[in-house]
C-alpha cells in the first residue's frame, strides 16, 4: 500500500499540463522550461526507473494531420529537454493526442491556450 501512495503522489506531483504555446509554435518557452526543469527533479528524485510518456496536444486550429505534426514536435521538444537535464531518453515516449483531449472548451484564446500543452505521464 506505501509504494501505491507514494506512485499516487509522483503522479499528482508531475503530471500537471505544460500550457500556453502559441497556435503552431513548438519552441518552449522560459515558463515552460522552469516547469521542465522542476519535473525533471522531480522524476529524477522520486521516480528514477519510471517510464513516462509525453503527451503533446494542441487546440483545434488547423487541420487533424497538421495538429498530430505540431503535437508530436511538442512531445519530442519536451523530450530532448528532459533528456539534457539527466533523464535517459529510453525511459521516454512520446505521443501526439493533437485536438483529441482538450482539458477546455475551445472557445476563446484563454482555452485554446491551456489545450495547447504536452503532459508527463507515469507509465
């Protein structure tokens, strides 16, 4: 029951939504790198072994093959990040959910925003 709770809190704790790139932008900003980095402690510190998988997502502008390209580019940004602060690229898997998962309706650029993310997910 204790490594089931302790999984539970790794998970609350890094698998929050890195939001707020622009439409078709990719680049991660200084924001964005600051929540990395503290994840990437965080994995390092807590979660050594896991595999994770990155999430990229984007709004629902654009057609569906030109949002898997955009997600994916998002998913593998965040890795290649990750991978230079010390997490082993073969615990790493990236996937593009495109505009299949929006956390808000895509009404407004506030929403579009936080639907424009990649996720770490504990696999």
């Amino acid at each position: 029951m204790a490594e089931e709770q302790r999984l539970a809190e790794v998970k609350k704790r890094i698998e929050q939504p890195i939001d707020g790139y622009s439409s078709d932008s990719t680049a991660l900003s200084a924001q964005q790198k600051g929540i990395l980095d503290a994840q990437a402690e965080l994995l390092l510190q807590l979660a050594p072994d896991m595999q994770i998988i990155i999430e990229g997502h984007t709004c629902d502008f654009g057609t569906h093959l030109v949002n898997m390209s955009i997600a994916q580019k998002r998913a593998e940004i965040a890795k290649n990040y990750l991978v230079q602060k010390g997490i082993a690229a073969n615990r790493i898997t990236t996937v593009a959910k495109a505009a299949t998962e929006p956390v808000a309706p895509n009404a407004g650029e506030a929403n579009r925003k936080r639907n424009r993310r990649v996720v770490i997910v504990i696999d």
